[in-house]
C-alpha cells in the first residue's frame, strides 16, 4: 500500500479535510536523519540516547517518531515512516529498535531507494 503519498484525513466534527503528503524515499529519510545528528549531536549513539526519553534500551515509536519530525521529517509521513523502520529492521520483534536495531537502520536505509 505504500505508494509515493501519504494520506491523512482529520474531522472538525462537520467537515473532512483531506491531507497529502508526498512520502519520502528512504534516501531522503536517511539524509535528514545525517543532517539531524551531525548539527546536534557527537554521534547516532548520542542521537539514540537522546531520543530514547523514557531511558530504556529501545527506542519505541512514539520516540522514533520524534526523532523523524525533528529531522523535518513531515507530519503525516512521520508515522508511516516510523512503522515501517520499525517493521523492517525489528528484529527481536519486541516492536521498537535497539541500539543493534538502530544502527543497522541507519546503515541499511543508505543501501534502499525505495519503500
Ligand atoms: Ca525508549
Ligand atoms: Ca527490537
């Protein structure tokens, strides 16, 4: 189902309003993530410690999500993307990413143009 947009579609209680998004190629995604932890950070560990706030060994959606929208990662995709990184490099399958896990991402996402 994932195609190049991502579509979201909010309520105000009488009118639906329709949102598209253009979602990233992992590329893209990748890029952002670099730029993110070169300007803030000294490495991907710091980067991982930083955004693991609830200090145990995995960063969890909720926090990779966070590290995707301060990388500028756009508001509907950032979901999308943290499922997806999540579902691909999980590999305990304990549903978010340890450090072993993050690492590979990273490296691996350099590696894939696509979703
Ligand atoms: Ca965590
Ligand atoms: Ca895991």
């Amino acid at each position: 189902m994932f195609g190049d947009k991502a579509l979201k579609i909010i309520f105000d209680g009488r009118h639906p309003y329709i949102y598209q998004q253009k979602m990233p190629s992992k590329k893209e995604i990748l890029n952002k993530l670099k730029i993110l932890i070169a300007r803030k950070f000294d490495s991907d560990k710091e980067a991982f410690d930083f955004f693991n706030k609830n200090g145990n060994t995995t960063l969890e959606k909720s926090e990779l999500k966070k590290l995707l929208q301060d990388a500028g990662v756009g508001w509907i995709t950032d979901e999308i993307a943290a499922r997806q990184i999540i579902a691909k490099f999980d590999d305990d399958k304990n549903s978010s990413l340890s450090w072993k896990e993050f690492k590979k991402a990273i490296k691996a996402l350099a590696d894939e143009e696509n979703w």
